[in-house]
C-alpha cells in the first residue's frame, strides 16, 4: 500500500487567495486525480460529478469518461443509492466530495460494490477537516472509515492525505468563499498568513483536510 502526502500551498492560490478562483481542498483533489489517474484503463463513471471541473483531464489512458449525478450537469443520471446498472458491470467508480453528501453512505458503497466488476477500481476523496459545504453534509471519513466502509472485499492501493493543519486553517478562514463583508475579509486575511506560514511548515499530521483512497476490488 502506498501512502501519498499531497500539500502544496503554491504561489498561484496565495496570490488569487482572496478572488476565491479556487479553494485549497480542490486544488489537493486536482492533484490527486493526476497522481492516479493514469492508472484507470476502460470505463471510468464519476459518480456525483460535474462536468464543469473537467475532471476526465486526469484520466488520459481511460477509453470513455462517464460523469453521472441526480440533478445537475452530468451525461448519465444515476442514484448511488439504487444505481441502474446491471451486477458487475461497471470498469471503475471515482467518487471526489460526494460520499459525504450521501445521507446512507453504506447503502451507497452496497451499490458499487454490486456493480463494480472484480479487480475494477474505486477512488474516494472526501473532506476531513473542513467547513460544513453544500445544501447537505452527512459525514467526514478518516482512513479507518474508508475501510470500514470497503471491508476485506477491496484492496487498498493507495491512501492520499490531503494536507495538514495549515492547509485545513487556511481552507476553512477562505470561506464563505463569496462574501466579502469586514468580519470575513479579517478571516481572510488571517488564513493568508497561515497558508504563508503553511507553505513552509506544513508536514503530514493527524489533520489533513481530506482523505482518499485507491482501492481495488479483489477477484
């Protein structure tokens, strides 16, 4: 199993840290999906996605890229909770910040499991020291929760840990990311300094702010 530290607090985000262009927590997943994307060979279905972050970019050797989801912006609907797909039929799943919004994340993973064909493989990013988001967020998942969730029915592949304590104090004094009143902006302003702080000392703690795993059906 190999395990991957991803914090880069670049100078780009420090410089567009107030135009809020993009949060700390994407940009990690970016990076994430690039470290393993490569790897993902036949179909690959995005569940929960949107096809305006374009995350198909990621994934260059996959023969079709599929993005699916229940109400906005998708190719293909799907309910992760009773997915029209036949028993073992589906190449891989990358689920990035959806399973945290899934009110019965185990009946979620029930499905993919059903559907994911032997030796497919499964990646999970979610958040893990990070701000309530969205019109619903269930839940925040440690590397014990994704095996909970797997049981000895998977493979880890790999474990990403998506920064460490500066990333999660920056990422969370950036938001809410659209207001720009005078208490916010002092947030603001406080996780500029913590990110520049970050960029320096930040190592691999007990806090990252998200959590991911490559997993790999067993056959």
């Amino acid at each position: 199993m190999k395990q991957v530290f991803i914090s880069d607090i670049s100078w780009r985000y420090l410089l567009n840290y107030f135009r809020d262009e993009k949060t700390l927590f994407r940009h990690y997943q970016e990076l994430a999906l690039e470290d393993c994307g490569k790897t993902f060979t036949g179909e690959v279905i995005e569940l929960g996605g949107e096809k305006h972050y374009n995350a198909s970019a990621c994934f260059p050797n996959a023969e079709k890229y599929v993005v699916s989801n229940i109400d906005r912006d998708y190719d293909l609907y799907l309910d992760v909770t009773d997915m029209a797909l036949a028993d073992e039929s589906a190449d891989n799943f990358v689920m990035v910040s959806m399973l945290q919004h899934v009110d019965n994340p185990f009946q979620a993973m029930s499905e993919v499991h059903r559907t994911l064909k032997k030796g497919g493989q499964l990646l999970l990013i979610n958040a893990f020291t990070h701000p309530f988001c969205d019109v619903r967020d269930y839940w925040r998942f440690s590397i014990d929760g994704y095996r909970s969730l797997l049981g000895d029915q998977y493979e880890i592949v790999t474990v990403y840990k998506l920064g460490g304590k500066y990333s999660a104090f920056a990422n969370t004094f950036q938001r809410p990311r659209k207001s720009k009143n005078l208490r916010v902006l002092a947030n603001k302003a406080l996780g500029l300094v913590v990110a520049l702080l970050g960029k320096v000392l930040e190592t691999d703690d007990f806090s990252p702010l998200g959590v991911g795993i490559l997993a790999r059906k067993k056959g």
